[in-house]
C-alpha cells in the first residue's frame, strides 16, 4: 500500500470531521440534528472511495446522499425547520469526492464552507440589519454594467484620432465606481453612528462636490458650522483616496509620483477637520439633507450616510466627461502643444476630478503627454474641481461656511499642488 493513496482519505477524513464538529456545535441543548460529526467525516470518505472507483460510482452516489438528505430533514424537521445541515451534508460528500484528485482545493473550500457555517449571526445581522434595499438594488445594477455591459464594448480605438476606445473607458468608469462603492461602504460599516465626520466622509466616496453641498446645507439650516465643514473637509479626503486608486489602475507608473503628495494633502484636510470639529464643542447631531448622488434615499440621517454607492446616471456622466476630455486633450496636444492637454484637463476637472485626472493618465499612456506634464494636468484638474466646490459650498451655505471651508481646501490643495510640481520639476 502506498502512502500516496491514502493520503486522500485524510484530507477527506479532515475535511468531514471539521465541518461536522461545527454542526454538531451549532445545535446545542439537545436538539435533534441529521447527522453528526462522525457521520460527515464518513460521507466524506464515502466520496473519496467512489471517485477512486470511478466517476460514474459518484454520480451515482448523489441520489443516495440526497435521500439520507431527504429522509433527515423529515425526522429532525420539528426541532430545526432550515436546510443548512442537509446541504452541508451533500457539500461534504463532493468536497471528498475532489479530494481524491485535488486534495488541498477540496480542504481549502472546506475551511470557506466552515466560516461561512461559522458566520450565520454575522451574516444575518449583515444582510438584515446593515444593507439596505438601496444598497443590494446597487450592487445588482454594478454587476449588470461591469460583467454584462462591459464584455459587449468593443475593444478597438474609434473616433477622431484613435483616443476612444469603448471598452477601456468603461473599464475605468467601473473601476471608479467599484472602489467608491468599497469606501462607501467599508465607512458605513464601520462608523455609521459616528456622527458628522464618517457621515462626510462616506458621502464623499459617492460625491464629494454633493456632500459638501449637503454640509453647506446644513450650515445654513442652524447646524455648528464647525461641525459642518468638518464633515465636508472629511469629504474630500475620498476624493484623495479615490485619486490615487483609479490612477494605479489607469497608469500605475503615474500613481507611483502622484500618491506622495495625495497623502500631504489628505493628512492636513485631517488635521483641518478635527481642528473644525473641536472648535465648536460637540455641536449638533441633526439629520443631514439627502446627497444628490444619483437616487433617491431611503435616509439622510447619520446612521446611513446619504447617497447611493452606484449610480448609473453618474457613472454615464464621468463616461461622457473623460471621452470629452481625452477628445480635446488629443486635440489641445497636437494643435497646441502639452499645454493643451493640460489645459483640457484642467476644464474636465471642473466637472469631475477624476475624469480630468484619468484623461491625463490616458494621454501619459498614449505619450501625447510626458510624465511631468501629466502629473501637472492632475494636479490642474484637482484645482478646478476644488474651485467648484467652493463655489458649490458658498451657494449652499453662505459666506461663513465658504470662508471656513476655503480655510481648510485651498491650503490642502496648495500643499498637494506645490508636491506634484516640485516632483514635476525634477523630472525635467
């Protein structure tokens, strides 16, 4: 007998006992269960003995399983109506089944399938109590556009001068979308009751242009007006945050020289922001106005940051910037020189920093733009944006607000300028 034939079995036999032991500890107090740990760990082996036997011997043995299956439920029914157990109990005899050929892949999805077993109050409490119907009705739409949508874009360069390209445009867009969705999310989870800070700081990964009017707002309504700018300080920090992720997806050589000075400018909006929240003592914890992101919302409260994480009407308009943009930076660049194309993302940016920030990094890539060029075009497209929102800020929440968030975004903006053209500077 060679160890190398056994040595299956015990993967199986492994794998049956850990996913039984936990069954077994998931009915405490008695209650009846269809099967325990030792009953697992010889389905297990039963798997592994049929697929030495042949594959037919384990097809052959899933209606045999599926009665055991069928037969337990019937008799443990009354005591635990769910149909955990019984589809553990199948997973089981497959998981032993791919041990006989693939033994590491086959204990590897067995320790998945514990946690998962392991992770029911977690999971439940997740799904019920922290994402919201808005939230899963998003994340269907985002699956749709980035695995449905994105496969029927053709892949070719279209359009005058070759600069559109349907599906690598796209790509960006769900990439942009994707890493907001993330921090949106990982904020809310983290934080949601945390007040005006992680409520800025969530609205600012779906916009920070929006929440900041949605802050203004508030200003204007009666809330501390330290607390309120802190909030929309908070917000821009996504806008960093998101600078850098979609740049290293787009040109990774031109996030390497951008992210340094991304991080200056984020550290000072921290320190700002906590120097606004503490000015004015604890301030007030009213309910925020809805961010304009996209859709409607359930709450503007602070226990769910306003906004959607995934709007498509949003995602259509950062399309049609960027495409805009890469058409008059290719334009600007062969009529006017580089100038021109930092120029043109300079205009993107009043709209969108990051469509004039990823125009710049397609132009790098394209080399119609050398690096020190497109780092200066990022940094003209940030500066634009920032004007925006200053000038949003202001309508939204009057003079004082405007002044107290100048006070905190053009310092921000100066130190992460004055870092790209220094850095620009010496690669000349």
């Amino acid at each position: 007998m060679n160890y190398d034939e056994l040595l299956p079995f015990v993967y199986s036999l492994a794998l049956g006992l850990l996913i039984g032991f936990e069954r077994e500890r998931s009915h405490p107090g008695g209650r009846r269960l269809m099967a325990g740990s030792r009953t697992f760990a010889l389905v297990a082996l039963a798997g592994t003995l049929a697929a030495t036997l042949g594959t037919w011997v384990v097809v052959m043995g899933v209606p045999a399983v599926a009665g055991l299956m069928i037969l337990g439920y019937r008799r443990t029914s009354s005591d635990d109506p769910g149909t955990t157990t019984e589809v553990a109990f199948l997973v089981v005899y497959l998981l032993g089944a791919l041990a006989e050929s693939r033994a590491p892949l086959a204990v590897a999805i067995a320790v998945i399938v514990t946690a998962l077993l392991l992770a029911k109050t977690q999971i439940h409490s997740f799904a019920r109590d922290v994402v919201t119907e808005v939230e899963l009705e998003d994340a269907v739409k985002f699956a749709v556009v980035a695995f449905v949508v994105l496969p029927l874009l053709p892949d070719t360069d279209l359009g005058p001068y070759g600069v559109l390209n349907p599906h690598q445009i796209w790509l960006l867009v769900i990439a942009f979308t994707g890493i907001s969705w993330a921090g949106y999310l990982a904020t809310r989870v983290l934080g949601a009751r945390r007040g005006l800070l992680v409520a800025g700081l969530a609205g600012g990964f779906v916009s920070a242009t929006a929440t900041t009017a949605s802050m203004g707002r508030a200003a204007r309504e009666g809330m501390s007006v330290g607390q309120t700018v802190a909030g929309a300080l908070v917000a821009n920090i996504a806008t960093f945050v998101q600078l850098v992720a979609i740049l290293w997806v787009a040109s990774p050589e031109l996030a390497w020289h951008v992210w340094p000075a991304s991080l200056a400018g984020a550290s000072l909006l921290v320190l700002l922001a906590l120097v606004d929240q503490h000015r004015n003592g604890a301030g007030d914890r009213a309910e925020l106005p809805a961010v304009e992101a996209g859709g409607d919302n359930e709450s503007g409260s602070l226990e769910r940051p306003a906004g959607r994480p995934f709007a498509l009407r949003s995602a259509i308009v950062l399309a049609v910037v960027l495409t805009a943009a890469l058409l008059l930076g290719r334009w600007g660049a062969e009529v006017f020189g580089a100038k021109g194309a930092v120029i043109a993302s300079g205009a993107a940016g009043i709209a969108d920093a990051h469509a004039g920030a990823l125009a710049a990094a397609e132009l790098y890539n394209q080399e119609d733009l050398t690096l020190a060029a497109a780092m200066i075009a990022v940094s003209f497209a940030m500066v634009t944006n920032t004007a925006t929102k200053l000038v949003v800020g202001g309508i939204a929440g009057g003079r004082r607000f405007t002044v107290r968030l100048a006070f905190g975004l053009v310092p921000a903006m100066i130190v992460f300028s004055s870092g790209l053209l220094v850095s620009a500077m010496l690669l000349r």
